[in-house]
C-alpha cells in the first residue's frame, strides 16, 4: 500500500500565510495528480489551548486570507490553526515554511529535519535569516495579503519541483 505524502504548512500563528500555503499547494499538487495530505500549523504558545480558549484571531484563517483564496478557487474556510507540537511533526515528509523565525523554532525548539523543511524564501537551499520574503500581512489590507498569494503562485511551482517531486523519485513507489 502507497504511504501517502504528507506536507506541512507552517508560519507563526497559521492563520495568514500557512492557510493560504496550504490552500497554494493542496491546489498545485492536485493539478498534477499528486496524492498528498497537507496541513498547516504554527509555532507561536497561544495556539496551545483548545480553539474556543483562544484569542478570536487565533480560532480560524484571517478572513482576507479565506477571500483571496476563494478568489483563486481555493477553500480554505474550514482550516483551525494548530500548534506545531500536536500534529506528530515527526510523521512529516517536507514541511513548508513561511519565515526564518518559523523556521528556527521548527527545526532548533521542536526539532524537525533540517534537511525535510523548507524556507520559502529560500527554496534553493541557501537559508538567508535577513529575507522576510512571505511577509506576514496580519493585519493588513485586502491588498497584502493578495500579494503574499501572489508571492506563493509564483514560487510554489519550483518549491514543488525541486522539493515535493524530488521526495517522491528518491522514495519510489512507496510514496502515492
């Protein structure tokens, strides 16, 4: 039986850029028929307790980040955001990551694979702590957050090249 490929998705609070991720790439990788579960998640504390005990900015996607989405055909309103340590990041094969201070905390605090987590603004591999290339538009207007969906459509299909299908030729059959 094919293992089915499981990505993650992570910013600071998933509820901007990590839902918008998902939807970028659950919608990209089904265009070209590849088998995957994608999740998004966040490494900030507040998304520890149950969604109902958190802030209301922290129980859902940012309501620009559901719109922009549903402009491009995606939904995503059913997206909760989770905290990093109770999605078994372990079973992870890649995990997309939207900025250096997400990155640092997956891979230092919670300790994920360098080599299965991927910077976004820096899908070449060269990591850059300076380049805040998904910029968080938390807050913000319609217009930001259209163009970090526009930064995700633009990079998204070298991240899948270079990343997601390099993972399903080095593991085979295994992977659906």
């Amino acid at each position: 039986r094919k293992k089915e490929l499981l990505v993650g998705c992570v910013c600071l609070g998933s509820t901007c850029r990590s839902p918008q991720i998902l939807g970028t790439t659950r919608d990209k990788l089904e265009k070209l028929g590849i088998s995957a579960k994608v999740r998004s998640f966040g490494v900030i504390s507040e998304l520890l307790p149950a969604p109902s005990f958190r802030p209301e900015h922290l129980r859902a996607a940012q309501p620009h980040s559901v719109t922009i989405m549903k402009e491009r055909g995606i939904d995503i309103t059913d997206h909760v955001p989770e905290h990093v340590t109770l999605v078994g990041i372990e079973n992870y094969d890649i995990i997309l990551v939207a900025d250096p201070t997400a990155y640092k905390e997956l891979t230092g605090t919670y300790g994920f694979p360098k080599e299965k987590a991927v910077l976004l603004n820096a899908p070449d591999g060269i990591f850059n702590p300076f380049d805040f290339t998904i910029k968080d538009p938390l807050q913000q207007d319609l217009s930001r957050y259209r163009q970090t969906a526009d930064q995700l459509d633009a990079i998204m299909p070298a991240v899948i090249e270079k990343h997601i299908t390099l993972h399903k030729r080095l593991h085979g059959p295994d992977v659906a």
